[in-house]
C-alpha cells in the first residue's frame, strides 16, 4: 500500500519500506492496522472507535492506546512531511497526503547521499564497539556439579556478564535455599538444572532424573529467593509442603476431551509453579501458566498468569495476568540460542488480597508497580524439550523456571 512515490506499507511484514533508500521502519500490529485503516480512507475522518477495533480487536483497551500508537507513528514518520496524521479533537483522526509537487523545495533535496554517510559512520560505530565487545552475550553461561541430599548432578548457572564470579559460589547460593540431609534420601537418583544468579536474586529450576536430554516434567522443582536471603529449606520439608500446596490448581489446563479436536491454530500451553523462599517467613508458591498462540511467523497472542498463595492460606490468592501481543525473536548468549519474547501489554489485571505475608507483600509490591508502569515486557524461552520448557520470567526482577508444556489445536 503506497503513502508516497517512495514509502509503502507491508501489512503481512508490518513495516513501512522507502524505496529510496531500502530502509524498513518496523511497525508493531496495532500500528500497522490503524496505518492500514486510514491508509484505505485517506482524507477521510476515521473516528476513534473505529481505530480502536482496528488495531485492538476484540480487547479492551483505554483511549490513551490509540493516543499512544498515532504519537509513535508520528515519530516513526517524521522525516515524511508529505504524510500527516491530522489529530479531530473529540472525533478522531485523518490521513493526509500531500502530493509531491506541492511540497516546499527544501523537501525535495535527496536524501540517499546523507543517508549513506551516516550508514557508514553507523556502520564504523557498530563495528568498534563489536569488536571491543566480541561474542558478548548478556549472561554468561557456566557448567557446575552440585549434589541436593547425596544425590549428584549438573547446574547450568546464567550468571550477568559483568558478574561472572557470581557462578563460583553457585553451590553455597543453592545450600542456602535447599540445605542437605544426609540421613535422608532422596525420591530420586540424578537431576539436572538452570540456574540465574544476580545480585539482587538467585533461581533455581531443577528436574529429578533428567535423562537422555529429556526432562519428565515430574516433581519439578523451581525456587528463588532474595540473594543473601534463603530459607535454608530442608529438601524433605520442602517436597512435603509442595506436594500439599499443589493439591489445588489454578492456572492449569488439562481437558483430556480436547486432544483429538483438529483446529487451525495451535496454542502452546506451559504450566509450573514456583516458590518463594526468603528466610524463616512463610514459602510463598506462585502457580504459573503461558499460553502462546502463533498468528503470523514469530508474531501473535501472548497470555501471562500468577496466581500467588503461601503454604500457611494466610494471603487470600493473588492474581496477575497479562494479555498481549509478542514478536519473538532470537539471541545468542555465547553458544546458546535463545528465544525472546517481547510483549507489548494491551491489558494486565491484578486482584488486591485481604491480608499479605511478608514474603507476599515483597511479591504483590513489586507486581503492582509492574502492574501501573510496564507497557512491555520480555520473557526469554532458554530450552525446551518434548515435553518441558525453561523460561526466563520478568516477575519480582528476573526468575527461571523449569514448566511443562502441552499443544492444544484451537
């Protein structure tokens, strides 16, 4: 869809293309949509109603959305004079388009001579700071052996680039967590996990009996706590008061009945759950659960919910989630590729609880002012196997953890 002698919209690929220069201006869903509305009315008034379901469908959003994507439009467009959009006070906005012979001439300069020299010096730029920057991922990665009550096993531990001897103390930050029995055994032989440790938290998601490059998705363990901060959890208290809190479910779906229904989309579900520990206060599990819906290559839907409880019922259940759409791209952290999810939040609802633990109070602050503040979020998928998923998630800073996954055709 043509704007101007030069500048097209690709509404499959959501960008704007100069033909002049072969640049692309990358433009998120409801931007392309409401562009593409006014785009096929241009000169015409489009009222905000209309806007809104062209860019939202089907979600509800404020008014500020839609004030939000035609401000970043206006941005994205602001070396094209030639395109306006015209703000209706109270009614809504048009698209308008000045042909070309009218513009004034000191907009008719080309701009490809410009262009190209500050291609190259961008170009000089990013090469020097590639090269004093070589192969530098955000998170080092680092192979550690550890042992949970005499049973052995293998940690992958994330640590920030710039902290890399956090992963040297990787075995006392998880007996600071998980302390050892070693009059007890066990219920299983081997496991594995991942492991992200920063100075302000340190996670751990681990799977017993980790085989063959297959993890069962059975007994799933997958614990954080402040840096500093553990419980010093014994392993045999710990998978008692999980296997009790777990008894009741609330994000996870299994309908047996569904499995044979064929559909058109495929929605991949990831459920876990994980727990809080932090000192002698109460273990606070969060009942996690991801559902990604793929609309258009690495586009689509993206569903984010917590329900948060402690081991004791004292806190009424917290509830969060998030709605939105995600543009999933991939990065390499030294040999690892990794999946990145970025979100761009069209709702997020949190319920308010009647009383709050200690450690659920640390928890509900920080997703309230997550809840008021972000406006997009970046949820990182590390691995995944035929069954399970490790998931890097930007809740009360940044915690992994270890979730199964199923498929469900829609």
């Amino acid at each position: 869809m043509q704007l101007t002698s030069t500048l097209s919209l690709n509404v499959v690929q959501q960008h704007l293309f100069d033909a002049e220069d072969s640049s692309r201006i990358e433009l998120s869903f409801a931007e392309t949509a409401v562009l593409q509305l006014m785009l096929k009315h241009q000169g015409t008034l489009i009222t905000r109603e209309a806007l809104l379901e062209a860019g939202w469908h089907d979600r509800v959003v404020s008014a500020s959305s839609l004030q939000q994507c035609i401000s970043v439009l206006r941005k994205k467009l602001a070396n094209y004079p030639e395109v306006e959009l015209k703000t209706i006070p109270r009614h809504g906005y048009v698209l308008h388009l000045e042909s070309k012979h009218n513009q004034p001439n000191y907009f008719k300069k080309p701009k490809a001579a410009l262009l190209f020299t500050l291609a190259v010096i961008a170009s000089l730029l990013l090469l020097s700071f590639a090269y004093i920057n070589h192969n530098q991922a955000p998170y080092n990665e680092s192979l550690v052996t550890s042992s949970l009550s005499n049973v052995s096993g293998n940690i992958r531990v994330f640590t920030p680039a710039a902290q890399a001897e956090l992963s040297t103390a990787t075995n006392k930050r998880l007996k600071n967590q998980i302390s050892d029995e070693p009059n007890w055994q066990a219920p299983f032989s081997s496991f594995s996990s991942f492991a992200l440790l920063t100075d302000k938290m340190d996670s751990f998601a681990i799977c017993p009996n980790y085989q063959q490059g297959q993890c069962s998705g059975k007994q799933l363990i997958n614990i954080t706590s402040e840096t500093q901060h553990g419980s010093q959890l014994a392993l045999s208290d710990f998978l008692t008061t999980k296997i009790r809190m777990e008894q009741k479910t609330y994000n996870k779906l299994d309908l047996p009945e569904l499995k044979a229904h064929q559909g058109d989309l495929k929605e991949q579900i990831y459920h876990g759950d994980l727990y809080f520990a932090i000192d002698d206060h109460r273990l606070v599990r969060s009942d996690m659960r991801i559902s990604l819906v793929d609309l258009a290559p690495d586009n689509g839907i993206f569903y984010f919910a917590a329900c948060i409880t402690d081991e004791d019922c004292y806190t009424t259940p917290i509830r969060y989630e998030i709605r939105g759409q995600f543009k999933r791209t991939t990065e390499k952290w030294q040999q690892r590729t990794v999946e990145r999810f970025d979100v761009e939040v069209s709702k997020t609802t949190l319920s308010s609880p009647n009383a709050l633990s200690d450690t659920a109070q640390i928890i509900y602050l920080a997703l309230r002012k997550q809840h008021l503040t972000q406006e997009q979020l970046s949820f990182y998928r590390v691995y995944q196997d035929d069954g399970t998923a490790i998931w890097q998630l930007p809740l009360v800073n940044d915690n992994i953890m270890w979730m199964q996954r199923q498929t469900l055709k829609l």
